[in-house]
C-alpha cells in the first residue's frame, strides 16, 4: 500500500505507481523526454583538447568530505553545512581549499545559516570565514582565466535563494511567489550556480524548484547550471531551449488529478505530441543531419544520495 501513498516528506522522490496513478500524462511525458534527450547528444560543442576547461561539482555535501576528481575548477552549489555553524562552514571550506583545482568556486545554500543573518546563530555574530583561496559567490560573479585553454575567460555567477521550504533557521529563502530572479542574472555568464534547481529540470515530479528561476534561465541560456538541493534529482540533463521543452515544462506543470482529467485536458495531450515532434526533429538534427546543439548542460550536484544523510553520489564533470 505505501507504493501509492505519497511520500513521507516533499524532498523524497514519489514510487513509480504513486507517480503514474498522480498522472499518467505526466509519468509518461517525462520518462519519454528523458529517453528524447538522452539520444539528442551533448548540449553543446565541447572544445579541443587544447582549449577545453574541466569543471568539478558537487553539493549538499553537509558537513562531510570525499574523493574529488581533480579538474580545472570545482564547483560547490551549496549547503555545505547540516547546522549553518561557522565552524562547519570554516571545516568545509579549509578542505575545498585543500584540493589541487586551480579555482574553487563556492556558494551557499538553505543549511548555510551563518551567510544569511537571518538564520545565523547568535554564537556565530562576531565570526567571520576565512576562504583562503576560494571564490565565494552571492549574488555575485567573477570572471576566471585558464592560460592552458589559450587564455580562454569564464563568467561564473552564484546565487543561493530559494523558494522557501522549511522554518526560520533555513537560509536565503523566499515565499515560493515571490519573484526573486527576474534580470538579476547577468546575460554573459557561462556557468550558472545556484542552490535550487530550475523547476522540472532534474526536480522531484511535484516540482521543489523554483519556476522563475526557470524562466530567467530561459533569458541568460548558460553554458552550463550547476545545482543541487533537491538530493532525489541528482544527475545530469542537456535542455535545448526549443519549442519541445516548452510543452514539456507546460505538462509538468499541471496539477496531478488522476487518470480522468489526462485523459480529457487536449492541451496537455497537444503538447506531448509537441515534446515527441520536437525531440524526434533534434534528433535529427545532431544524429543524422550533423548540426551543432546550442543547449545548456543541468547538473545536479547533490553528493548526499536522498534523505540517507550519506554520500554517495559521485561527483558530476563536464568539460565546456
């Protein structure tokens, strides 16, 4: 019986039956678009060998520390911390500092309460963090040089709001309607960092991200987003920015009412075919006819595997 009851808590992926008896439509529309993009290829060109930059990231490590393949930059989208402590803080980042990357690029997330004053602990007031090397980002970007990629420059900006989930010791959130996002990120930026995931993009079904977010994406069209947050949607998607994924983000954002109401919503069912047409035509595109994508590559970073508490997915690299 637990298979079609709904989860214990918003942040715990749904059974497959639960999801599918939600909405058919939607358990369908999603699983078909994952398969569409998995055949579609990269995202985009990656460069030569000779001016090709590695990207390392990770999140949610919450206090604890791992294996991290070696790259040119890594990247940490958050949540370092379980309490928001500055000695957690201060442990995590001695040790990101400690790895051999050129760069480290950090930003917050919602248990990182000692960045955001209004969750800080009254014991943290007159602490500080030492990031020794590291570049810490809120609400703020840095333009880094890689000299072995022919002097190759990228824009990085970081972000650490998110739609508000929990209680006052949560940091940097905001209620879910409020617009936090319009024309705040700038349009040059190559690599996106933020805690919380775009809505539907490597999110739970019922959607934990945030849907501004999503549409300010939709503006800037970074190289690569790096997030995490949402632990049950680790992984890695390509998002082309077309009219298929347009219907795509429409299904997923009807409300899950159960097998009669898929059945007769048209539009729904209009977009879906949407979603197959689109993606068979991208197909195409880059496996027969030899295009070029120019899409966005989604990591979903979170090492923490669900609500375990525990490490153990691995660290995501992309080479841009």
């Amino acid at each position: 019986m637990l298979l079609i009851h709904p989860p214990a808590s918003p942040f715990e992926a749904p059974s497959l039956l639960f999801h599918f008896t939600s909405s058919p439509l939607k358990f369908f529309v999603q699983h078909l678009y994952r398969l569409i993009l998995n055949l579609r290829g990269s995202a985009f060109l990656v460069p030569e060998p000779s001016s090709r930059v590695r990207l390392v990231c990770i999140s949610d490590t919450h206090t604890k520390k791992t294996g991290i393949p070696n790259g040119d930059v890594l990247i940490h989208a958050g949540d370092l911390a379980n309490e928001g402590t500055a000695a957690e803080i201060q442990d995590q980042i001695e040790w990101i500092a400690s790895l051999p990357h050129k760069y480290k690029v950090v930003i917050a997330g919602n248990h990182d309460g000692f960045f955001d004053p209004r969750s800080r602990q009254k014991s943290d007031g007159m602490k500080s963090i030492d990031f020794k090397d590291v570049h810490y980002l809120q609400h703020s970007g840095t333009t880094l040089t890689f000299p072995h990629a022919m002097n190759r420059q990228l824009t990085f900006y970081g972000a650490p709001h998110i739609p508000a989930c929990g209680g006052d010791e949560f940091a940097f959130q905001y209620p879910r309607q409020w617009d936090a996002w319009s024309d705040t990120i700038p349009r040059s930026t190559d690599v996106l960092i933020t805690h919380t995931p775009p809505r539907h993009h490597l999110d739970l079904p019922h959607g934990m991200g945030c849907e501004l977010l999503l549409k300010e994406v939709w503006q800037v069209q970074p190289k690569v987003h790096v997030f995490g947050h949402v632990h049950a949607g680790y992984g890695r998607e390509c998002i082309f920015w077309d009219k298929g994924q347009e219907a795509y983000e429409r299904v997923c954002s009807r409300n899950q009412a159960g097998f009669f109401y898929d059945f007769v919503d048209v539009p729904a069912w209009f977009d879906a075919m949407r979603v197959v047409w689109y993606g068979i035509r991208g197909l195409l595109w880059y496996q027969v006819w030899g295009g070029i994508n120019a899409g966005t590559m989604a990591i979903n970073a979170s090492l923490t595997v669900g609500s375990t508490g525990k490490l153990g997915n691995a660290p995501q690299i992309v080479d841009i």
